[in-house]
C-alpha cells in the first residue's frame, strides 16, 4: 500500500472523494482485543464476553463480539 503524506490542510482536501490506498486484510482475534482492551482499560462486555455476546449476536453462521475501529464497527469471529 502506498503510503499518503500530507504536508499540509490544502493537499489531504485535494484527495476529497477520492478512493484512497486499501491495505492488506489481517485477521484479528479475540485474544487482540482482550490485549487492547487491558490496555486501555475498555472492558465492556460487548468487546470480551464471549458468551454474552453469542447469546446477543448469535446466528447460523458465526458468534461474535465487537470492536471499534476509526469510527467503523469490526465483527470478530471466535
């Protein structure tokens, strides 16, 4: 992926509506969002009990709980 730089406020507005570089796909696991959330002290159930939210966001396909990354919300399998 190619990195953006910007070197000031006028060249990121030149990028407006532009698709901006898409990076690699990567796993996260649900033992990273335990990490992060030690580290930052977030451990709100919805993000590390497993049970809970299987029984909340349980269907056929897939168990999850959920994180937060940038503003968009990231469904984890475990």
């Amino acid at each position: 992926m190619k990195k953006l730089v910007f070197e000031n406020l006028k060249e990121l507005s030149n990028i407006e509506g532009k698709q901006l570089p898409v990076g690699e796909w990567y796993t996260v696991t649900q033992q990273m969002i335990n990490d992060f959330a030690n580290a930052t002290l977030d451990k709100q159930w919805i993000h590390i009990d497993t049970a809970k939210a299987a029984k909340l966001f349980s269907n056929k396909n897939n168990n999850c709980t959920w994180i937060h990354i940038c503003f968009y919300a990231v469904r984890t399998n475990f």
